[in-house]
C-alpha cells in the first residue's frame, strides 16, 4: 500500500493519552499516512495491515507526540538583555519599569516595525523551537497595546502560520500593560479594549484566543471580566495570565468563565486549585498552564503547586513563556526539567502536559498532542533509550528527528542540520 510510512526500532512509543506509566509501551512502530497515524502497534502486524509500506528503521529512541506550546510571545521586536544584564546586578524590575524598561520597552520598539520586519524577525524564532520538537506553537500580541499595533501584530502572527512549518496559534493580549500614554486614566484604555480592538480583532478573524494579565497591579478580576466576556460575546474564547506573582483571583475568574486556561499560576491559592480541578471532567476544562521557565529565568525561589493541581484532579500544561523580557528560551525542554525538579512532576507527567496537556489549552479537539490512530501525524524522535532521560539531560537538545503532518522536516542528527 503505497503513502504509508511506518516508523519503526522505537525502543518506547508515548501516546501521551495519559501520565499511567503503563501507557508506555516497547517494541511499538507507527504508522503515518496522509497526515495522520494510520495505526500504533507491532512493525510486522503493520506490514501486514499496510503492505508495500515505506519502513524507516530508526536506532532505538524514544516515540511522543509532537510538543506543544501553548504559551509564548514569540513575535518580538528586540531582545531585553540589557535589562537582563542590570537585573543580574541587583536592579529591580519595578525599578527597570520605571526607566522605562520591562513590557513598555517592547511595545515602543513593536509600534516602531513593519508587519513584514516583524514577521523577518520572528520566523527563524519559530523554526528554532521545532529544533526542540515543538509542532504546534501559540503566539501571543501584546506588545502593541494600540489597535493599530495590535492588529498589525495579529497579521504578522497570520503570515507565520502561512509560513513556519508548525501549526501557528493566534491569541490576542491587547490587556497585556496598560501603555504609558493611558496610564493616568486606565478606564479609558479599558473602553479601547471593549469597544474598538475587540470589535476590530474580532472582524479581522486571524486571532482564537482573548487573553487577559489578571494580576494585582495590572488587570484587576473585575476589569478581566468584562473585557473577556466582550471577547466572548464577539467568538474569542477566554484565556488569562494568573496569579504570577501574588493571589489575585485570576484561576477563579479562568474556572467561572469557562477559560481555556490559566496560565503562571505561580501564587495561585487553594480555591483557585479548586476551582480549575472542577472543570477536568467536563468537555473542555481550564487547564492550568505552567511556566516554570519563566520563574527560574526571574530568580523565584518558589514555583507553581503542579503536585497540588495534579492530585486534585486538574488538568494541567507545561509551556515555555517564550519572550524577550523574562524567559528567552525557544526550547521545551529545560521547561520540562523544572517541572520534574521544580514542581514534582514526573518525568513522563511533564511529557503529557508538554502534549496533550497543550492540545487542551488550545482547545485542539483533532489528536494533536498523542499518538493514536486518526490524530495528526506530528511526532518526534528522541536520541535517548528511555522517555525519563528526556528531562534528566539538563539543558541538552536530544530530539533526533520531527515529521510534521508525516512529512520529515528537521534531522538534528546530522551534523550541522538546521
């Protein structure tokens, strides 16, 4: 049977359908045919489902789905390492703040870009975290915090779709900040989100997602709500930044609107727990999206309650916060390390989280993020005899090979591959 390859000599396969150890299997291939696993079991039992098949017989390693990433600000203008270089010597980020520094640096330097620039800048940012084995990927706005600025944003997170090798994500963070020239009347800032950029973002059709920083001193729940319930009203499903760095509600508000997720978490009180882990039976909970990247790259000695949310029952994420002020990294993996030494995950946990866990925050109803019959044929190989050694390799890239759509599209093991 011809257009089917079956990727054979795994040592493990993980579906990733769920974190029970005795979900691992040995000795499994997969088959790929027309973008989609057309089948998971022994090489020979698929040779005789499939004959004429294509086998690409691979050294041992290890088989998971795909990695999703499902929270980054990937399109950036600028790096922030100047800032980083003055954190590093005692300044503060309040302080830098006041400078002028932390988001308000990003958003001047965004408003002062073409679509096209951004787009130049940002695409090889994109094709780096596929080096990491990332196939599905979330890009935020945010740093233009006016309509224009937003918009053109947006457009340039659309044009990556058409071009980057992984599936693209929009999402709309116009409640990143409030920008410097709203801040002595952050009401009428406010009304911009509700009644022109929403509206706006809405008819240009390019963004799913509306994503608000629910946090004290940025978007208090009050104001997060109305502005996601103005995003529900015009088909944007809701997603929020919660409880970074103090209590502020935000996993609550997430439960009670039905958000796709709530993200950060890393202050997130025993209610908000709660209330996440009541939404996993239903058809679409609100997932608990760490970022443990984030709080290591800023020097927080604590870090999200992953145990507690995983032992209520929640359904939780694992993602890199990709950005240019406080977790510039494009890789996966080392989020995957913090989640096992950091937050007590296991190793094989983090990997769910990483894929199916992701595929729930993005509201991906198709298979993307495991590894069973009929779901996207998005898959990676990994250079390691055993699935826990993916995390234990500190700070070290070891996926082999990642085929999008079941079509090859990186090597990492040839010497030099891009």
């Amino acid at each position: 049977m011809s257009g089917v390859r079956i990727l054979a000599g795994a040592e493990e396969l993980l579906p990733c359908t769920s974190a029970d150890p005795g979900s691992v299997s040995t000795g499994t291939a997969l088959a790929l045919r027309d973008g989609r696993v057309a089948g998971v079991g022994g090489a020979d039992s698929l040779l005789e489902r499939f004959p004429g098949a294509e086998v690409e017989a691979l050294p041992g390693g290890v088989l998971t789905p795909g990695l999703v990433d499902s929270h980054t600000h990937a399109l950036f203008g600028r790096t922030r390492a100047d800032e980083y270089a003055l954190r590093s010597s005692g300044v503060s980020y309040m302080e830098l703040a006041r400078r002028g520094g932390g988001i308000n640096a990003s958003v001047r330097d965004l408003r002062s870009r073409s679509r096209d620039e951004l787009v130049e800048l940002t695409l090889p940012r994109i094709r780096e975290c596929l080096k990491y084995g990332t196939t599905t990927i979330e890009v935020k706005s945010g740093y233009g915090l006016d309509t224009d600025s937003e918009l053109k944003t947006l457009e340039a997170i659309g044009r990556l779709a058409d071009l980057a090798p992984q599936r693209v994500v929009a999402t709309f963070l116009g409640a990143h900040e409030v920008p410097p020239e709203h801040r002595t009347d952050r009401t009428r800032y406010v009304d911009l989100l509700l009644e022109e950029m929403i509206p706006a973002v809405a008819d240009q059709g390019i963004a799913r997602f509306c994503d608000v920083f629910c946090e004290p001193g940025v978007f208090d729940v009050a104001e997060s709500r109305r502005i996601l319930e103005r995003g529900m009203e015009f088909g944007l499903v809701p997603k929020l930044h919660a409880d970074e760095l103090e209590q502020g509600g935000g996993a609550e508000l997430a439960a009670e609107l039905g958000a796709a997720s709530a993200d950060h978490l890393g202050a997130i009180s025993r209610q908000g727990i709660a209330a996440l882990a009541a939404t996993a039976s239903g058809d679409a909970p609100t997932v608990a999206t760490l970022l443990p990247a984030t709080l290591l790259f800023l020097g927080r000695k604590t870090y999200a309650p992953a145990r507690a949310l995983l032992d209520a029952g929640a359904v939780v994420a694992v993602a890199t916060d990709f950005n240019p002020g406080s977790s510039p990294t494009p890789g996966l993996p080392i989020a995957l390390t913090l989640a096992c030494s950091q937050m007590g995950m296991s190793p094989l946990e983090a990997l769910v989280a990483a894929t199916a866990g992701g595929a729930a925050a993005l509201r991906l109803r198709d298979g993307t993020g495991r590894l069973i019959e009929g779901a996207p044929a998005d898959v990676v190989w990994w250079t390691v005899p055993d699935h826990r050694e993916i995390p234990y390799h500190v700070g070290v890239n070891r996926v082999g090979r990642v085929w999008i759509g079941g079509e090859p599209v990186l090597d990492n093991t040839r010497w030099g591959a891009a």
